[in-house]
C-alpha cells in the first residue's frame, strides 16, 4: 500500500492491527474516523500509546462526531450494542429481518444521548495534547453516523468548532492545521513516497 502511495487507514480495526500497521508502514497512516479512548472507551476509537505512535509515524487522527465515540456514556450503549449483534448473530436459528427487528428495538429501548459540539473539541484538544497539534483532524463519519452532536449536524456548523477552539485559546494557524491543513500535510507526504 505504501508503494501504490495509497492511505493507510486503521479506523475499524482491532488495537493490535493499529499497533501492527504502525510497525509496517513507513508512510503516514490516517485514523479518518475515530476519536480518543481515554475520553470515550469505545473499540474504536485511539488509546493514548497510539496516539503517540501516530505522531511519531507523521500521520493523522481524525475526530468522529458520533456521540457513541464521544462520552462515556454513549461508548458504554455503542458496545452494549455491538454486543448484542454478536450475541444475536451467534444464534444459528435468527434470521437477518429477525435479527434487524431486533436491533430497532434494542435502539428504542437504549438510546445513546446526543452531546454538544464541545464534546468533538474535548477529543481534539485531548490529541493535540497526547501527539501533538500537528497529528489531528476532523473525520466526521457524517455518511455513516445515525447522530451528530447539537449544532454539528452538517459542514455547515463548521464554525462553531472554530469559535470553540478560539475560546480555548488555540490560534489561527493551528486552527487551520484542525481543519485541514493536517491532513494536506499527511496526503501530500503519502504521495511524495510512491
């Protein structure tokens, strides 16, 4: 993949593939969609060591907008979900449309609570202080997300995370680093070494 010149994407995979690919690839490797697991401990999102080695390997993470990547709580309700799909999946007597319905009620009965767009910036300045600012990104996942925080539910509220990063105290330059100069930088680096 590193001699195609092809992104290097370990969002959706286990923490020893991420680990593994870190090891591997010599060309900056992307997280494009999944948040930090010391603030939300979800299977997908990045734990700390990681996130250093991220930074090490001169790649990117880029912030989900899930509220189930975000808070605890919403982490806590997105596995218990994933749990009962496997759990569900395991049974050789249920059917998909069984196993659906299923699902749709379990969503009823357990809804993951939606957050503000501070949440997204939580995570942001969580990497920015673990890897550093030169390492993070937006990855909104708006395609494959059924929530978004309040006032995040397009590009469009873009600059709310601009003025809550501003309030932190973050300034222009970094700012557009966050926005998507970070992965300009990890893009362009990808291809000079095809």
């Amino acid at each position: 993949m590193n001699r195609l010149g092809m992104l290097v994407d370990i969002s959706h995979v286990t923490t020893d593939t991420m680990r593994d690919v870190l090891q591997i690839s010599q060309s900056p490797i992307i997280a494009s969609h999944s948040s930090a697991y010391q603030l939300a401990r979800s299977d997908r999102n990045i734990p700390d060591d990681i996130l250093e080695g991220i930074a090490k390997n001169g790649g990117i993470v880029m912030v989900n907008f899930f509220p189930g990547f975000l808070t605890p709580e919403g982490a806590k309700i997105d596995s218990g979900y994933w749990d009962y799909l496997h759990m569900l999946q395991s049974d050789p007597e249920k059917k998909s449309t069984d196993i659906m319905k299923l699902l749709e009620k379990w969503d009823q009965d357990h809804p993951v609570p939606n957050c503000s767009a501070e949440k997204v910036v939580d995570h942001i300045d969580h990497i920015v202080k673990t890897a550093g600012l030169d390492y993070v990104g937006l990855g909104s996942d708006f395609d494959g997300i059924p929530l978004a925080p309040e006032y995040l539910s397009d590009v469009s509220y873009f600059p709310y995370i601009t003025q809550i990063l501003l309030n932190l105290g973050y300034k222009e330059e970094a700012i557009h680093k966050i926005l998507g100069g970070n992965f300009i930088r990890v893009f362009r680096k990808v291809e000079e070494m095809t």
